[in-house]
C-alpha cells in the first residue's frame, strides 16, 4: 500500500501554487521512465503522490460508495478482479469516512472546453451500475474520480482505441493500469465519505494534487534536522540579543531619569538662588528707599556745614598737638635710621611693623598702619574713653552716656573646668561670661559684670543642657550689692528619662547702681551630681543679652513674688507681693493681689517665673499653659499663651515674656492650666524661681509689635533652616513693621530708627527631630546675606508627650533699615505639626537711643 500523508501536512502538500504534472505515456512493451532524481526522503515522497495520481488518473469508474468493490474493467479490457474478502474488505466498508481540518485547494481546470465523451472512446450508451450520471450518459470517471466535480476531473489519457486495445500505440501497460486501479481503490477507501446512513452525501472536501515540482521543498531529511537545529540556534541568539538590548534600554532609561533628576536638582538650586537674588534686590530696594528718603529730609546747607565744622576742627587740632618730633628728640628712632616729621607725628623711614608695635613709638604716640607713621594719641575732652592708646591703636573716645537713653550689650557663657565637680556643681558656681561687645555702661570682672551707669537693666538668657543630675538644675540670675546679694530670677531645669538636651530662657528685671555686678548661677541640690561626666552646656550663639535704660526715659521697674500655693491643685492663678518697684504711683498691685495695675499709658516689657512639682502621668501627656491676660474696662483679653511639657513626680518651671501697650487703668494677670488628674504645687520663695518683673516704658520712646506665626506657610516635613512667615495681630507702628510686598514679605521685620530693640518668641510643635533649632538672623546694609545674632535649640520630644516647645529671646542694636527674621532647621528628624495660636506667639519691643 502507498503511504498517505498526515492530515497536517495535506494542505502544505496540496498547495494551490503547485501544480501537478501530468502522467507521461509510455509506448507497448518500453519500461516506465524513471522519475527525476530527488533527494533523500523527498524522492521517495514524490514516488508516492505519483502513484496516487496515477492511480486517481487512470483508474476506471468505481461504483458510489457501497460495500463492494470497484468491479470495472480496466482500460486494457481485462475481466473484474475478484472480489475483495478478509477483514480488511469489511473494516473499510462500514467505517465512516475521515474528516481532515484544512480543505485542499482545488486543481486549476485545463484550457478550452472538455471532449465529449465520444471523444474519450466511451460510447454514450455503455452505462454500467453507478457509472451513470443522472441524465443516463455514461460518467466520464474511474474510481475516486466519480466523487470529483466535472471541472476538476482528468482529461482522457490516451488515444480512442485505449480502451479496446490495450497494447495500442500511447497507452499505458496492463500492469501500470492495475497498480493505478488499486492504488485509486485504497486512496477512495481512505479519502471517500461515509454513506447517508453513516452522515455523509456530501462533496468531498480534498482535492489531492501531485506537488513533484522540481526546484521546491526538496530538503534531505538531515539537511532538514540541520536547518531546524540552526533554527533554533538563531532563535536563541535571536532571545539573547533581544535581552541583552531590553537591558541596554533599561539602562538607559535609569541614565535619563538619572539625569532628568540631576537636572530638576540643579533647577531648582538655580530657583532658590534667584529667589535669593530677588530677596537681595527688593532688600537692596527698601533700604535705597529708606535711604533716599532720610537724604530727602537732610538739608543741603546743614550738610555742608557740618562737613566743613569737621575738617575747620580737625585742622584746627592738628594745628595744636603737631610738633617737630624729629627736632626734639633727634635719637628718637635711632642713630641710624633717619627721622621725618608729619603733621600729628613723625615718621621713621624703614622702620618694620613688627618693631613699631615693640613700642618704638614711644609713649603717647601710636604707630599708624594705613599711613606707616608714628603719630600722637587722641586725648579725649569732653568725653569718656571708650578705648586706650595702645602701641599699634589710637583713643577710643565716646560721648557722655548721660546723654544715651537705651544701649545693649551681649555675650557668650562658658562652662568653667573645675577639678572637683561635685561639690562645686552642688554648692553652685558662676558661669564665665566673655563679652562680644565694649560697653561703657559695664565691664567684665572675673566672672560678673559690673556696671557703672545706673540706670534699669533688662537681662535675657537662652541655656541648653544635657545632665543627669538628681531632682533638678536650678539656674539663676543673681544681683550682688555692697552688702548682700540675691537672684534676679531663677528657673528649675527637670531631670530628664534619659540623656538629651533641654533648652530653657531666663529673663528678669532690675533697677542697678553702679559696682553692682550681675553673674549666671548655676546649682544642684543634689551632691552627687557629677559636673565633670554628667554636665554638657551646648554652644549656643550670643545666649546672653541685655539693655539698659537711662532713668532719663522715665521708665520704671517692678518686681514681685507669688507666694506658695499651700495644697495641690490644678488651675492656678497666683497671687503677687512686691519686691521693689521704682515708682509706686505708675505702678501697683490690684486690690486682690492677682494683677499689676498701670497709671499711665505706654509699652511694657515683663517676664513670669513659676517653680512648681507635679504627679500624674497625665501631666506629661498633656503638659501645662501659662496664659496672660490684659484687663481693659472690665474685659479680659487673652495676651499671650505659653505651652510646658509636664513632667510626672519632678520638678520644674514655667516661664513666659513678652512686650505689649497697655492703656491708663489697664490690669495684667496669669493663670496656670494643668490637665485633669494632675496634682500640682506651686512654689512661691526668695531665691527667684517664682517672680515677676517688669519695665514700663513711656509710649514717646517705645513701641511694641506682637505676631503669631502665619497659617498659610506652615513648614512641615524635612524642614531645613526655613524663614518663618508671620501675622501681624497687634496694631501697626512707625518703628517697627512687618514687611508685606515683595521676596521678604511676612518673612521679616523691619526697623526705621535708630534703637535698641528686644524680641521674645515662642513656639508649640510636634516633632520628631533629634535637635531642633530656632535662630534669630538680622540683615543690614553693610552685610547682604543675613547673620545670626541669637539662637536657642530644642532637644528631643519628652517621652510620652504630645506637645512640646521651644523659646528665644534676644536684646540687640537696630538701626534705620535692620531688617530681623526666625529661621527653623530640623536636625535628622522631621516638623510634624505647628499649632498657630495657642501657645505660638512673637513679640518686638524698640527703644528709642
């Protein structure tokens, strides 16, 4: 039997571009002519379609699908072979015919018309059983031909007389014929479908063609196996190239956003220096503004009046204290270098700096860098001398500090190296001052401060600590006399859970005289609180500051003690008693004792101290409020409104400072909030802890501002130094305003005289910083990018607290056009939340100089 193909490789075989060739016939008695060499398997594949086209080809009519065999002569006139028996006769007889998946192209029909059936040797009239069409002609079909449409059946194969002589010239042998025969009878056994009893009756739906075209898919089976195995070859380096590219993109694409990320960096620093630039301008602005508007006011004649008084007096000196040094005392720069004389001095031609400030000069002469002379030192006549003649510096001379109604002064502190830390933290020790600026109203004693003016003194202290001392720190401002001393103020610094900085302020007020000296006071009542291990102050820039008020002002000063609370309790309102106090009649108690009343109108500055030990753990949660109110015809007002962290069997303080206007008959008094479930007891002594200060300033020399910070520009997050923004919520002044156009806007303050001006800031947040700090920066026109002229920190959030704060307060000089501002820098950590009202406020004081 010949090998059929699979029915997935049938459509690829009956392919409609292929083309069967035709049947060569072969001449009486010759051998068939041997196929074209083709290679391998697909020769032996092109044998097989021949002898199936053949067989299809030149087989005779089969009868329509019954059991039986074909039983038709074939061309050669032989009898019917005999009919078919075994099981392999009944197996394909009544198994149902096979269905294939893909329908096979049908055969391209010859040209011209077919031959009628005459033509083909085959009389009209010969109508054997099945061989018949409908009409009673004679089928012009052989075996599966029968089952093919008309167009695609094969035209005749031979000449007219085939069919009775087979050994006619052009028809094919007897024994061709009959391999034919049968392979058409089991290619229709195969190929034919099932009767109506079995669901067929359809056409059949394959059309075989013999693809034996030569040139096409001849492919030796190992050349095939090879060409497959390289096929997947090439498809495997095709997947490795392909992943090797994916990845060369990928990295690409993390270059490019790499760069993109690098470029939006270098854009942004780009925008942030612009910003800074147009800060600088619209800096540069308002001071020109405020420039040329004083020029505006200066008049021409007085100017060149002044100008001229100045150079008619400095001639006019030089004119008296000039003499011919080089006269007088002709060895005074030596034998062998030579002497010139100058107008206020001489000159000892190639003499070095080095030996002139040796002292060659001699006394009251100086040696004069700029102009590379010795010249005469400055006596000062009417005023006091700031600074002596040194060898290389000329006199400093001030003016009469009578005639000055407001100076400040500032200074760092400096934890003293003692031996023998316990007892000397235990029994207390000054903290050494050094000072930043000269003043005349004081000097620097070993560790105190000595005035020699008197006059009102105000004093701020910002302090940061880190210690592990039993009960508490306890840090004082301390006022000596001539004959006993005592604290200005005092505040009590808990000890903390664990080790990390705690900052707190001090303020206080006081009337000197001169000799009497201030000092820092620092102590534990705790001996075994070790100084040396346990003891770290935190450098902090400029932490003491102070301003000091000729009686000339008119200002006046009070002091007052709370007195103890004698039982726990929660709100607290604290009743006051008078320590000192300049002027009675401007200033006075209320008739309970709760608030300080005021005679006059003016600008007050004032600092509340209260010692206090608490228990509950609700104290820590919700910590405690210090709120002040300002009484007005009755009504009371909030002033200002300070936030604690509670602490939970300790001790501690809670302070609050601020600057405000008061009216004629207007009170001031505290209260002290604490949660529920919070026992507290308020401590009231002479040792400072629990005080009260305050300066009255009249309103003709002063003015005060108070802002809270704005509620559209809070910064949260990863905050790094960022400028706060404020709202002004007290009435505009002159003196002070807060800028509201341009770069700086709501950012700073700005100042349009000459003064002293004092600041007090306050704020409530969360946060989870390890350090936070708040710095206090001033812009002048002399210097355009901002320095920080004072600066407080704030450590860690207490262990199971909510809220938590920090304070600042400062006292320095302003001059026409100082511009101020509060920056914020969160230390690895980041600003969760800042509350805007309770407990956040700023206030300003100037004083006029």
């Amino acid at each position: 039997m010949l090998p059929l193909p699979t029915p997935l490789r049938l459509s690829e075989q009956l392919s409609p571009r292929r083309r069967a060739p035709r049947p060569r016939t072969l001449a009486p008695g010759s051998a068939p002519q041997a196929l074209p060499e083709m290679p391998g398997r697909r020769r032996w594949w092109a044998r097989c379609w021949l002898g199936v086209c053949l067989s299809l080809l030149g087989a005779g009519g089969c009868s329509g699908g019954g059991s039986e065999p074909c039983r038709l002569p074939p061309c050669g006139g032989e009898a019917p072979p005999p009919p078919c028996r075994g099981a392999r006769c009944g197996a394909r007889a009544g198994r149902p015919a096979r269905s294939f998946p893909h329908t096979a192209t049908p055969l391209r029909t010859p040209q011209g018309k077919a031959q009628p059936p005459a033509a083909r040797g085959v009389p009209p009239e010969a109508c054997p059983a099945g061989g018949c069409s409908s009409n009673g002609t004679r089928r012009d079909c052989q075996g599966l031909e029968c089952r093919l449409p008309l167009r695609l059946r094969p035209r005749p194969r031979g000449p007219a007389g085939c069919a009775a002589s087979a050994t006619a010239e052009g028809c094919p042998e007897p024994a061709l014929l009959r391999a034919a025969e049968r392979a058409a009878q089991f290619a229709g056994d195969d190929f034919a479908y099932g009767g109506p009893e079995l669901g067929g009756g359809g056409a059949l739906g394959v059309q075989l063609a013999c693809d034996v075209k030569p040139g096409e898919n001849e492919v030796p089976s190992e050349d095939a196996l090879i060409l497959q195995l390289h096929l997947a070859k090439g498809h495997e380096k095709f997947t490795e190239m392909l992943k090797s590219q994916q990845q060369i993109i990928v990295d690409l694409q993390q270059k490019l956003a790499e760069q993109q990320h690098m470029l939006v960096s270098q854009q942004k620093e780009i925008l942030e220096q612009q910003r800074k630039m147009y800060e600088q301008m619209d800096l540069i602005k308002v001071q020109y503004g405020m420039l040329f508007d004083t020029v505006k006011q200066m008049s021409f004649q007085s100017l060149q009046e002044d100008i001229q008084n100045y150079f008619e007096s400095h001639l006019q000196g030089l004119q008296n204290q000039d003499r011919d040094e080089c006269t007088e005392s002709p060895s005074i720069c030596g034998e062998r270098i030579k002497c010139l004389n100058t107008p206020g001095g001489f000159r000892c031609l190639g003499i070095a700096e080095k030996d002139a400030a040796l002292g060659l000069c001699g006394e009251e002469y100086f040696f004069n860098k700029e102009m590379q002379e010795c010249q005469a030192c400055l006596k000062c006549e009417d005023g006091m001398v700031a600074m002596p003649c040194s060898t290389v510096s000329d006199t400093v001379c001030s003016a009469t500090s009578e005639n000055k109604l407001s100076e400040s002064w500032a200074a760092n502190i400096i934890l003293p190296s003692v031996k023998s830390g316990i007892s000397q933290v235990y029994s207390g020790l000054n903290l050494k001052i050094r000072e930043k600026l000269h003043r005349e109203i004081l000097s620097i004693e070993d560790t105190s401060l000595v005035f020699r003016q008197h006059g009102l003194l105000w004093t701020d202290l910002n302090f940061a600590v880190k210690h592990n001392c039993r009960n508490f720190l306890q840090l004082s401002l301390k006022l000596n006399g001539s004959e006993e001393g005592y604290e200005l103020s005092g505040v009590r610094i808990e000890q903390p859970e664990g080790k990390y900085f705690q900052s707190t302020s001090l303020s206080s007020a006081a009337e000197v005289e001169p000799s009497q000296t201030l000092s820092v006071f620092l102590r534990s009542p705790n001996q075994f609180c070790n100084q040396s291990k346990d003891l770290h102050i935190y450098d902090l820039n400029t932490p003491l500051s102070l301003f000091w008020l000729s009686h000339d002002t008119g200002a006046v000063a009070i002091s007052a003690q709370m007195s103890t609370a004698m039982h726990y309790q929660t709100n607290y309102r604290p009743t006051f008693k008078i320590i000192s106090v300049s002027d009675p009649y401007m200033l006075s108690l209320s008739h309970d004792g709760r608030a300080i009343k005021f005679t006059e109108t003016g600008v007050v500055k004032f600092v509340f101290h209260q010692a206090l030990y608490s228990m509950g753990h609700t104290c820590v949660r919700e910590g405690f409020s210090l709120i002040s109110y300002i009484n007005r015809n009755g009504t009371n007002r909030e002033l200002m409104n300070v936030f604690k962290s509670g602490v939970n069997y300790r001790d501690t303080s809670i302070s609050a400072s601020g600057a405000t206007k008061v009216a004629a008959g207007d009170l001031i008094s505290f209260e002290i909030l604490s949660p529920a479930q919070c026992n507290v007891r308020y401590f009231g002594d002479s040792s400072g802890i629990s005080i009260f200060s305050l300066i009255w300033i009249p309103s003709a020399v002063s003015s005060a501002i108070s802002a809270t910070v704005s509620v559209t520009a809070l910064p949260t997050g990863a905050v790094r130094n960022k400028l706060l923004d404020f709202t002004q919520v007290s009435s505009s002044e002159k003196q002070i305003q807060l800028v509201s156009s341009g770069q700086l806007a709501q950012k700073y303050f700005v100042f349009t005289e000459k003064g002293v001006a004092s600041l007090a800031f306050n704020l409530k947040l969360i946060h989870s910083c390890n350090m936070l700090k708040v710095t206090l920066n001033r812009l002048t026109m002399d210097h355009m990018q901002p320095t920080a002229i004072a600066q407080q920190i704030g450590g860690q959030m207490p262990e199971g607290s909510i809220w938590t704060s920090v304070s600042l307060r400062a006292s320095f000089d302003v001059h026409n056009g100082t511009l101020i501002s509060v920056s914020l820098d969160c230390v690895r950590g980041r600003i969760n939340q800042i509350t805007h009202e309770h407990g956040t406020s700023i206030s300003i004081l100037w004083i006029s100089s």
